[in-house]
C-alpha cells in the first residue's frame, strides 16, 4: 500500500495499513507519524516520505534489506528515521558484509536516531546529502568503513555514536569515518563543514578510526574516543585519524594505542594529490592520547598543522613532528 496520502487524509487520522505499518496525521500539513515494524513497511515509508515525516520503527526489531532515503526534507521540517527506544533499538541488517549499504541517504534535511547498522559492507552512506544529522546510533560487523560522507555531502554531523568492528572483509579499507573521497575517485570531492562529535569508535576498527581526504574543508571532530585495539596496519593504517582535507578542527578528543605496535602516530597530516585543497592549516587543541611511548601526537608528515595544548598520558614528552605552528 502506498503510504503516502493527500494531506485531508492525514489530517488527525491513524490508518492500519498493510504490512505492519500505522500512519498518523501532523496537524494540517503532509507530514506524517509512520510506525513500521516490517521492512516492507520500512522500505514504503522512506520512498513515500514527505517533509517532516517521522518513521518509528519498532523497539528492538530487526529490518532485513538494504534501504535509501532519497527525498529531501527541509531545514524546518527534517525527514526522521528513528527507533521507538533508545534502550532497545531497531537494527537495519543488510544481507552480508561483502555488499550494499544498510542505509543510503541522497536527500538533504535527515535524521537518523538511535538505530543500530550490521552486517553491510558499509554501514550508512551519504552521497550528496546535506544538513543530515547521524545522532545515537551503532554500527558494526561491517565489510568496509563505517560511516561516509561522500560526493559532496556537507554541513552533516554524526554523535552520540559508537562504531566498531568494521573492516571484517576489506581490512585496509575498513574506517570508522570517511570523509570525501580519495582523488582518483569520480565523486564530487569538495564535502565541507561535517562534525563528528562525542563519539566512541573502535575497538576492531580496521584501518584509520577517520580518514578525512583531500577537498575535505572545515571537518569538526570534537570530543570522541578512539579505542586502537583492532587497527591491523593495512593500506598505511596506522594513525586514528589521517588528515589530507584542509582547515580541519581536532579538539578535545582521546585516544589509547592500547599496546598496538600496528599505531605510529596519533594523528597524521599530509598532503595527498594536487587536484584539491589538501593538507593545510588542520588546527589540533586539546587532544589526550596514550601512545604507549612511541610516535607523536601530530606528526606533520607534510603540509601544515596549528597546535595547541595537547598532552600525552603515557610519560614521553614527543607531542609534534612536522611542520607545525604552537599557539
């Protein structure tokens, strides 16, 4: 059945609809309350989704499939996926780490509340979607990487978060966090302004817990957690976060090396290709990390670093490499 009804039909209005579904009215406008405790339910509410359309899914319950948000919401009325608990979320479970997306955001204006993601190759997607909001949920036993911001996904954020246990079929492309798109890719490669906030990633995060590529502009990452058990080293993996994008925010972050001989460095700025902005007044303040001794905080491989207040709690006093400006 098709979910989405004129606007008279809405109005104050809850309808049992085939395949476990129930629809409520928002006052006089379209949007909608879609309470899915089905996939097919689920898959129907994201196609006929409107501006500020809520769709509940079922405390707990687990949707087969792969599933897209392509319709765009606007910045008063965002478009809602979200779990009926936060102690007991939904999960959307593609069908193997080997292929697709659990979930795919084209749109502008989403929110995706405390749901869990498994076993895809990638987590959630974002592919030109901008203003989306990534807030309270899990992802794990993913092929690849986590989360992507990718062909010119800008001005989202992801927190509240936890992501681990990705990278269990292509370790080397296994991070928690993908912001843009290497050179040679053929996506749009300028994502600005995206936050990654008060979020856990690792352990079991396979390559870099983020990896923030060139024509990456203005990338926020403020307290989060980095846990390094789990990172193998594959395709250079060796920092929790490698910075190729320019004008990147790193504040107040932690992170534990946890014995990992696989971890050089905390951090990594460098410069990567020449076809975009790339490398160049990333600003890091306020970091702790516990290194076990070895590598630097920042280590400036190439390009340029602001940095500021940082400190180590495992006794070495290596805090930056490079070329890089204290303030």
């Amino acid at each position: 059945m098709n979910l989405k009804v004129k606007a008279s039909s809405r109005l104050l209005l809850s309808i049992a609809l085939a395949g476990g579904c129930s629809l409520w009215g928002a006052g006089t406008t379209n949007a909608a309350t879609i309470n899915c405790s089905t996939s097919s339910c689920l898959t129907n509410a994201l196609a006929n989704a409107m501006p500020g359309d809520i769709i509940v899914l079922a405390a707990g319950v687990t949707f087969n499939g792969q599933f897209t948000g392509a319709v765009n919401g606007t910045s008063s009325a965002p478009i809602t996926i979200k779990s009926a608990s936060s102690s007991s979320k939904a999960i959307l479970k593609g069908p193997s780490t080997s292929s697709g997306y659990g979930l795919h955001v084209t749109g502008d204006y989403w929110m995706v509340q405390n749901i869990k993601v498994t076993n895809s190759q990638k987590a959630i997607m974002l592919d030109n979607s901008n203003h989306t909001t990534i807030d309270g949920v899990e992802v794990y036993n993913i092929g690849a990487e986590g989360i992507h911001f990718r062909d010119g996904s800008s001005y989202n954020t992801l927190k509240n978060s936890n992501i681990h246990d990705v990278g269990k079929v292509d370790p080397g492309y296994g991070e928690g966090v993908y912001v843009g798109s290497d050179e040679a890719a053929s996506y749009n490669h300028t994502v600005k302004n995206n936050s990654i906030l008060n979020t856990t990633i690792g352990p079991n995060v396979t390559a870099e817990h983020i990896d923030i590529k060139e024509g990456a502009d203005g990338t926020l990452v403020q307290n989060c957690t980095f846990n390094g058990t789990g990172i193998n080293g594959a395709n250079s993996a060796d920092s929790f976060i490698d910075f190729k994008g320019v004008n990147s925010k790193i504040y107040n972050n932690t992170g534990n090396r946890n014995g990992n001989s696989n971890i050089a460095d905390a951090f990594q700025n460098r410069i990567h290709g020449s076809s975009y902005p790339t490398g160049t007044n990333n600003d890091f303040s306020g970091n702790s990390v516990n290194l076990n001794g070895i590598g630097y905080i920042v280590n400036v491989a190439s390009g340029s670093a602001k940095v500021h207040a940082n400190t180590r709690s495992d006794g070495s006093s290596m805090l930056y490499n490079g070329n890089y400006t204290t303030y």
